[in-house]
C-alpha cells in the first residue's frame, strides 16, 4: 500500500469531531492539532475521505515539510519533492499559500518561487522547457510557519461544506460542515425527534436526515482528484458503493421551522435537492410559538445573533422569549444552540450545562448545551 500523509483543514473547535471521522473510516496514524488533522493514507483512501466527511473543510495530501528561512531554501526544498509521482507533464498547478511568524512573509513571492522550483523539477523529469499547464487541476498550497515549510496537493476542489444542495442561501448562512458538527455534539442518532426552529435555508435539518440516514455528504458533487491520473477511476467507484451500502433505510422526525415563507421554500427545495426531501418537514413557523409533546427530543438550532441580521435588544427579546419556549417543552428535551452574544445565558434564563467554542465563518460562537432536566430519565438516541 503506498504511504501518503493526508492534512484535513477544519473549523477551528471541530478537529476532534473530524478526528472521530477518520478513525471510523479505519484511518490510521490520527492526530488532531489546532485547526487540522493529520492521517496515514493510501490513494485508495482519497476518494473515501473526500466522499464522507462531514466535519472536514478538505483533504490535502501532504508532500512535505522542510525548513525553509531565507527563498533559496524555499525554492531548493520545493524542487526536492517528487512532484512527478503525482503530476502529469501536462498539469495545470496553481499555487496558493500563507506565512506565519516566519522570515518568509511575503505570500506572492512565496507562491512565484514554489511555482519556479515545481516547473523547474517537472520540467527536468519530462524533458521539457515549456510546461503546457492543459491537463487537470493539481493545485498546490503551500504553508511557512515558524520557518518550516510544507506543500500540499487539495484533493478536493470547492470546499467540502459545498455539498451541492445549497444553490441558493438565505441572510448569513450557516456553513454545512458547522451545522453537521453542531448535530454530531448533540448525540443525535435518529430515533428522537429532532427540530430546529430557526431553519433558515435548512441546512442543520437536511445535515440531521444526511446523518440519521448515514448518507455520505459528498455522493452529489465532484472532486478535483477524480481527473487525477495517480487516483484509480475505480477507486471513486468503489468508495461510492462502499458508502451506499451503509446508508440506512427508515422514517425520521425531523423537523424545521422559520417565520419567513421564503426561508422555508428555500429549504423544502434544499431538502429535495440533497435527496431528503421524504423525512424533513419544513413550515412557516414562529419559534417562539413551538411546542412538541413528545417525552423527548433534541433542539439544534442556530437563531439570530445580533449581529448581522436583528438589532442586539431584538435578538435579547427573541432569546428570552425562546428560554420560556425551552422550558414548557417536556422534560426530556436538549438543546443545542449557536450564538456570539456574550449575554446570551443572562437573556436565555439559564446556564448552559455545557459549552464549547466555535466558529461560524470569522463570528467566535458558543454552542450552548442544555440537556434533559429530568436528570434520572435516560434518552433513547
């Protein structure tokens, strides 16, 4: 099995939940760092990893790390890296990166010396003055920080988050990998019911039906690694086969509830257009209207923060309002809520029993978790 070393970039707050991914996928070597996670992989791996994250923003293979102070150890560094392994002579590979706290902090001259050193290494190998840059996409991202340097291929293309359901969006989106997190850390499973009263474009729900029916979120989109020679064409179809013989067949309650009529006709054709359209149920509702008898349930949900679509005092009343909505509901509910107002608990009406940091795009977040208040009752997802 050839040894490759894959780099996945996550949400910050999220490594430990992508972490968990890859360990069931049967990666091994998983390490978790600040911002990313690195795996030992084959190429057969590729296809699988890029296919059925959900929490991971994309899969890099990782070429190298070397030290690199001054741009002729950059430019000497680069060219060592067997980039013909990987590269076809007529490979078209952009360059993109970023410097931190390092000598070298100048990011286009970085990217025009790692371009020179990889043109210079295909052009030895290949015999060739001239590379014609016609073929598929291997674009190449590079990292210095602290004066090492390391150089990656993106497996991925677009984004992993770009699941290809979300077409069109509402006011501030929420991003589909923090919304796949938001549910994993709810332990939801797929027998209670779950609902989100602030659904906006649908995404927390649709991501809810992806999981409860163990639907890998990358089935309806294309990779740039599948036009890649070093990948085997049958390696994207097996993993696919591989992914739909584990998906689940059943009935789920899921709901999502929005006070715009628009906001709730973009998610009904979300839903359709990711495939769950028969196990979400989308209406025009007031969130603070919501009430479910139901002895248990998960909340999961992202409501408006103040910030950048209502006014801090009207999102206050809306929270306020929401924490009386919370505690009508039976005692076996949770809730699982994103926000960056830092008064969010005082408004709510109660403390979270539990929080954790997060990111929403630039907007430092808490997911505050409230669980069951019955405390002997046990839940069943």
């Amino acid at each position: 099995m050839e040894h490759l070393e894959l780099a996945i970039p996550t949400l910050f707050g999220l490594e430990g939940l992508a972490a968990d991914e890859l360990r069931r996928l049967d990666l091994s070597d998983v390490r978790a760092e600040n911002g990313r996670v690195l795996c030992a992989a084959g190429f057969s791996d590729i296809p699988r990893v890029n296919l059925n994250l959900r929490t991971g923003e994309r899969v890099l293979l990782l070429l190298g790390s070397f030290p690199a102070g001054d741009f002729d150890a950059l430019f000497e560094g680069v060219r060592a890296l067997p980039w013909e392994d990987f590269l076809p002579r007529d490979a078209a590979f952009p360059v993109k990166g970023h410097c931190l706290n390092s000598a070298l902090h100048a990011v286009p001259a970085c990217q025009s010396i790692v371009k020179k050193a990889v043109a210079a290494r295909l052009g030895t190998r290949y015999g060739l003055e001239h590379l014609p840059e016609t073929g598929a996409l291997y674009q190449i991202q590079f990292s210095i920080m602290k004066d090492t340097a390391s150089l990656y291929l993106d497996t991925t293309g677009a984004g992993l988050h770009k699941r290809g359901y979300r077409a069109v969006g509402v006011t501030a989106p929420l991003r589909e990998t923090l919304a796949a997190a938001m549910v994993m850390l709810s332990k939801y499973r797929g027998r209670d019911p779950l609902c989100d009263p602030f659904c906006g474009s649908g995404t927390i729900a649709i991501e809810a039906a992806l999981i409860a029916k163990n639907r890998a979120p990358g089935l309806e989109r294309s990779f740039s690694a599948q036009k890649w020679g070093c990948v085997p064409g049958k390696a994207w179809m097996a993993a696919a086969d591989e992914a739909m013989d584990r998906e689940f067949d059943g009935s789920y309650d899921i709901w999502g509830g929005d006070i715009d009529p628009k906001a709730v006709a973009i998610a009904r054709s979300n839903a359709e257009k990711a495939g769950v359209e028969d196990v979400i149920r989308f209406e025009v509702s007031d969130a603070l209207a919501f009430h479910r008898e139901e002895p248990y349930g998960k909340l999961v949900t992202n409501p408006p923060y103040g910030e950048r679509i209502m006014e801090k005092k009207e999102a206050e009343a809306l929270y306020q309002g929401f924490g009386r909505v919370f505690r009508s509901l039976p005692e076996g509910w949770t809730l699982s809520l994103l926000s960056s107002h830092t008064e969010f608990e005082r408004t709510f009406g109660r403390t979270a029993d539990r929080k954790r940091k997060l990111y929403n795009g630039m907007l430092k977040c808490d997911l505050f978790l409230y669980g069951k208040r019955g405390g002997h009752h046990a839940s069943k997802a």
